[in-house]
C-alpha cells in the first residue's frame, strides 16, 4: 500500500519457481516463503535485491539472487509526485487570507 511504502514494512511472499533437475532434466517446480523488508520511502517500480534468496545454483553452489520488483497502490487521499507526497485540501477565502490551524 502507498503507507507501508512511505514507512516501509515487512512483507511475505509465496515463491514459486522452477529449477531443472539434473538426472532427468525435467523443469521441477519448487516453492518457498521469504521475507521481504521494504524501506520507508520506497516508489513503485524500483528493484529490491535480495542477496542469496533466489533459486538454488548448481549441487554445492549457493543461492543466486533474488530481485523484487515493487508494486506501491494509488492512495485515495495523498498522491505522490517523485519524492514530493501531495493532497488536496479544500479550506475557504478566509482560512485562505487568515491563515487556519
């Protein structure tokens, strides 16, 4: 959501993935959950890389990596402008001249 990108949060995500066997050569389907920590700040379409949470490698290699594209949804009141957040306010002429708390 737009709020848990401007605070960052923590996330769990089901992977499900593919891995070719060796013996057979056959596609394997795996699956797993990680965690993902996303930073307060965070805009939608940038790349998170999560370092040895990927697929498995070749038999006694570690993990690769794992790259999480983030998706932030519209917010119904705040509407983000780069790393400007913008709202419409309506106030009248008087808090206008005034000033209003």
């Amino acid at each position: 959501s737009f709020m848990e990108a401007v605070l960052g949060s923590s996330q769990d995500l089901h992977l499900r993935y593919q891995v070719r066997n060796p013996e057979t050569g056959a596609a394997d389907i795996k699956e797993r959950e990680v965690t993902v920590e996303t930073p307060a700040g965070i805009d939608h379409g940038m790349n998170l890389r999560l370092s040895g949470q990927g697929a498995d490698g070749d038999p006694g290699a570690p993990r690769g990596n794992l790259i999480v594209q983030v998706l932030v949804d519209d917010d119904e009141y705040f509407q983000r402008d780069g790393t400007d957040v913008h709202t419409e306010v309506p106030i009248s002429i008087v808090q206008a001249i005034l000033g209003a708390a």
